[in-house]
C-alpha cells in the first residue's frame, strides 16, 4: 500500500514520511518530524516540531504529539520526543516534548495503549507494553517501566518513578515511588502486595511469585526498618532476580516508597 496523504493535511517539508503511512484530513506534521512506516494518522491529528514517530503507530483524532512542554522555563529550545512502534494512541491524548532543565526527551516505548484523554508531560521516559487508561495524567519526569497498567482517572506527580509491571487502580494519586511488580491503589496512593494476577499473566512462574509474596511482606509487614527488611529479604531470598530488582529499586529510590496500606505512616526510614 503506497503513502496516502489528503489534500487538506499541512506537512512541513523538512519532515521525513515513511511508506505505506496514511494521513488523515486536515492533519498538521511539523518541522524535523519522521513519520515511520505503516503508521495511521487520523484527521486532526497533529505532530509537532522535533517527533520522531516509529513503525506502525496509530494515532486517533485531536492527539498532540510533540507539543511545547508546559513549564514555566521553557523558552524555546530545541527538545524532542521519541516514541516507538505500534502504539495505539487514542482521541485527544497529549504528548510533551522535553525540556534542558531535563533530559530533553520525552521517551515512549513500543507496543503501547494511551486511552483517551491521558497526558504524558515533558520529560517522561515510558516504557514498552504500557497502558493509560482513560484520563490518566503524567506530570514531568516520571519514569514508567515496562508492563505497567494505570487505570483510568490516576495521577502520577513530578518526578515519580512506577516499576516495572506493577498494576495501579483507578482515580489513584501517587507522589512517592512505586515498586515494580506491585499492585497500587487509593485517592492517595498505597500498595496491596504483589500484582500476582499481572504477573501469572506476564509468564512468572509460580515459585518468582511466591518469593516476591514473602519478600513483601518482609519489607513492608514485619514491622522492621526499611533497610533491616531488605538486608532480611537478601538473606532469606538469594537467587531470585525479580526480588533482588525490588530491593534494589526500594534502595535507588529518592522520593520514598508508596507504603503498604496497613501501615498508613509509612516505613520509609
């Protein structure tokens, strides 16, 4: 199937359009953008300065992808966006460029869902087979891992990191980080254990699951300090990669951690 672009788009020349791309009615592609092959761009779609679209990308009505991040330093300068393949990308979503103050790209995976209506701020890094549902908001400079469901109507605050398979529940607000593989909820937001239904889903096996199960009850059930519970997980758990990850992401974390719901003051010391 050969390129198809209505009469009616506005395509700035310097962008690169790859083969087989359709693009909808009155569509605006900006300067320096590269369209990759096979990617959909529905009628009102518009793709600003400095985005690089993969392959197989479908982008639904009113999306904006690539627009000028909204913070008050931004001045103008040159920032990009980067998104991979075949995301679907659904009515009215927008995508911010990055900025100097950050690291001057807004990163999206491969194999993605953005729902209507989900922002993603400037600066976000978001990984590969992430869903937003409807509605959800990234403030700036949030880290989203791979495998990561965020449910419609949630909010994640500047700078938050979300693990990597971790499932957080809808009309959520976090603003501490969450651990990968975890299961998240509540107006502010608290954990619930391992994300197990995700998991099994995912392929881990029965004994991984097991292991995080015990190792998350070591860190955030025994009553121990932070670092107590986790030189305890060490010990009990050795040879697990997924828990040694969850230590380690517990221990590079800069925000504090998203307590357990049970322990509503948290055990971030």
């Amino acid at each position: 199937m050969a390129t198809v672009i209505h009469p009616s788009a506005v395509i700035d020349p310097s962008a690169e359009i790859g083969e087989d791309v359709q693009i909808g009615p009155y569509v605006v592609v900006g300067a320096e953008t590269k369209i990759g092959d096979g990617t959909f761009l529905e009628s009102h779609t518009v793709i600003q300065a400095n985005t690089v679209l993969g392959k197989n990308n479908h982008i639904h009505p009113h999306a904006v992808i690539g627009g000028e991040p909204q913070h008050s330093a931004y001045k103008g300068e040159k920032t990009c966006t980067h998104i991979g393949d075949n995301n679907i990308i659904r009515e009215c979503v927008t995508i911010h460029r990055g900025t100097v103050q950050g690291c001057e790209k807004t990163q999206i995976g491969s194999n993605c869902m953005f729902m209507a209506y989900s922002h993603i701020a400037h600066d976000c890094q978001v990984g590969d087979n992430v869903i937003l549902a409807n509605a959800v908001q990234l403030a700036g400079h949030v880290e989203v891992g791979r495998n990561v469901i965020i449910s419609g109507l949630s909010a994640v605050q500047q700078f938050i990191r979300i693990g990597e398979y971790t499932f957080l529940g809808g009309a959520s607000g976090y603003k501490l980080d969450v651990p990968p593989f975890m299961l998240a909820h509540g107006v502010r937001g608290m954990l619930f254990g391992p994300n197990l239904i995700g998991l099994r889903r995912n392929g881990f096996d029965t004994d991984a699951c097991k292991a995080l199960k015990r190792a998350y009850k070591i860190i955030f059930r025994s009553g121990l300090k932070r670092e107590d519970g986790l030189v305890k997980v060490e010990e009990e758990l050795p040879g697990f990669a997924d828990v040694d990850r969850l230590v380690a992401f517990i221990r590079e974390s800069k925000n504090g951690v998203t307590p357990d719901h049970k322990q509503r003051n948290g055990n971030n010391h």
